[in-house]
C-alpha cells in the first residue's frame, strides 16, 4: 500500500466517523464533547495567550499610529497659528506706527511730504538711506502749495521720534537722505532749556550697536548735562527751530587737548529717531499755509476815511 492509498484510507475513516458522531443521539454524544472539551482545555488556554497578546499588541500599534498622527495634526495646527500670530502682530505694529504718523502728521505746524524708505545699502547703514519721492513730485507740490514748496536738498527729514537727516541728492523718482550720524550731516543746534548753541555732527561711527552724535562748539561755560535735549536752533537756511534731535548721553570734561583746545565744550547725544529701523518718514517743507477755511474773517469794520483816527488807539 503506498503513501497516497493510505491517506486516502485515512480521509475516508475519519469522514465516516465524523458522519456517525453527527447521528448519534445527544446521550451519547454530550459525554464525548464533555470529555474532547476537558482534554483540549489546557492546550486552548495555551494557545489562547499568544492570540491575546498579538491581539493587544495590534490594537496597541494601531493606537500608538494614531497618537502620532494627532500629535503631527497638533504641530501643524501649532506651526500655523504661529503664523498667523506674527502676522497679526506685525499689522498691529504696522497700524500703531501709521497711526503714530497720522498723528504727528496733523499736530505739526510744518507741512510734510510723506515718503517710505525703499533702499539701504548694508556697506552704507548708518551714511544714507533712499526714499520713494523725487523731483518729479514738485508738480504737485507746486499745485498744493502754489509755487511755494518744492522737493531740493538739504531739507529735514524727520519720524514723529525726531530728526533722521536731510535731503541730499535728489532725483527724478528716488532722493537720497543724509543720515544724522553721517559725518557730512551737520546741523545747528541748541540744548533745549538754555541758549547754548553748538553745532549736532554725525561722527561715522557707533559704539555697541548704536551710531554716535556729537554737539560741538558749545560754549565753555556751558552747563549742559546728561539727560537733556539737543533741538535745532533754526539758524540755518532749512532747519527750523524746535525740532528734536538727540538726548545728551554724555558731557566731557573739558581739555586742553585735541580736538577742542579748551574753546569749547562737546557733548554726545543719542537721536530720538530710530535710525536702525527707518520705515515710513517726512520731509518738512515749512511752516503750513493757512488755508481758506481755517482763516478768519477780521470782524473789526475798517475805519471810514472820513473819520479821524485816534493816534492813542
């Protein structure tokens, strides 16, 4: 008998019992599964543990799958409201600051042309800056004004903060703005308070990140002190007088040396203006012309001709 008749042989035994044990009244068979049962139990219990344990571990890495996925959802959702964050941030900025010149805009006695700062150049930081206004605004200007301002260099430019520098080369769409600590930004001044006059000049040069002024030709006898405020005297021919410059940081004792001889004292002044962040800034034309509506009629009746004027009125 070879291998394949005796499988065959096996097969067709355990077909016919398996056929008789389904015919076989319940008596009979309630014993036989009691006993199959009690036999397989143990080795059913040793089998059921893997089962288990694959069974926990599976839905163990299905729940691990599923932390990490909403853990990557919460960081995303992080990296976005992050950004929205900054960007709200950075309108509110913005908005403070156009508020800031608005304000300062309407409250000054000089008339502004506004302007936003479109170029710096790292190798020139703290010598210039280029702003968005040129000699083709004039045409305008000469239509508000009536001829009366107009865009040239050497005119203040100023932030509601204080002095930043003044005009210097001017061209057709682009000016170019002298910078208050460039050496060739020189400036009449007074230290608010007093009558001492001196002369605000940038020295090229900063110290701990920040660009340092000077006020020189102060007089000898001058009691300038820390704390207060350099303004333009409104000597020269752009300047007018009042507008901030610098805060004095530092006041030298006075030397027989180089550079001031014993003449005259200096004092170093820190800008008011923010040079390192320059945004949007104005260029002051000059005082502002009163217009139709703010002028006032004279309610005071012109004398008539005929009558005689009293000479102690």
């Amino acid at each position: 008998m070879n291998k394949n008749t005796t499988l065959l042989l096996f097969a067709g035994i355990t077909a016919v019992v398996i056929l008789a044990l389904l015919f076989l009244p319940e008596q009979v068979t309630r014993p036989m599964r009691k006993g199959t049962m009690e036999g397989l139990g143990p080795v059913l219990r040793v089998v059921e543990t893997p089962v288990n344990m694959f069974s926990h571990m599976d839905t163990k890495l299905k729940t691990l799958d599923q932390a990490q996925a909403e853990v990557k959802k919460l960081r995303d959702q992080n990296a976005e409201l992050q950004i929205r964050n900054q960007l709200l941030s950075d309108k509110e900025t913005e908005n403070a600051r156009l508020r800031e010149m608005l304000g300062f805009q309407a409250a000054s006695q000089y008339e502004l042309l506004p302007c936003r700062v479109i170029s710096r150049e790292p190798s020139s930081w703290w010598d210039s800056v280029q702003i968005n206004v040129g000699w083709a605004n004039n045409e305008d200007l000469d239509k508000k004004f009536h001829g009366k301002y107009s865009l040239t260099s050497d005119q203040p430019v100023v932030s509601p903060r204080g002095v930043v520098g003044k005009t210097g080369n001017v061209s057709r769409y682009v000016t170019d703005v002298i910078l208050l600590v460039n050496q060739n930004c020189n400036i009449s001044a007074t230290i608010d308070g007093t009558k001492d006059q001196g002369i605000v000049q940038g020295q090229g040069n900063f110290e701990e990140g920040k660009p340092q002024v000077k006020v020189n030709y102060l007089p000898k006898t001058s009691l300038v002190a820390v704390g207060q405020f350099a303004v333009t005297s409104g000597l020269g021919p752009y300047f007018p007088a009042g507008l901030r410059l610098g805060t004095v940081t530092e006041v030298p004792a006075l030397k027989n040396a180089y550079p001031t001889f014993g003449l005259y004292r200096e004092a170093v002044i820190e800008p008011t203006a923010d040079l390192n962040q320059l945004d949007e800034l104005f260029i002051v034309l000059g005082p502002k012309q009163e217009t139709k509506e703010q002028a006032k009629p004279d309610s005071t009746p012109a004398p008539d001709a005929a009558t005689p004027v009293d000479p102690n009125h």
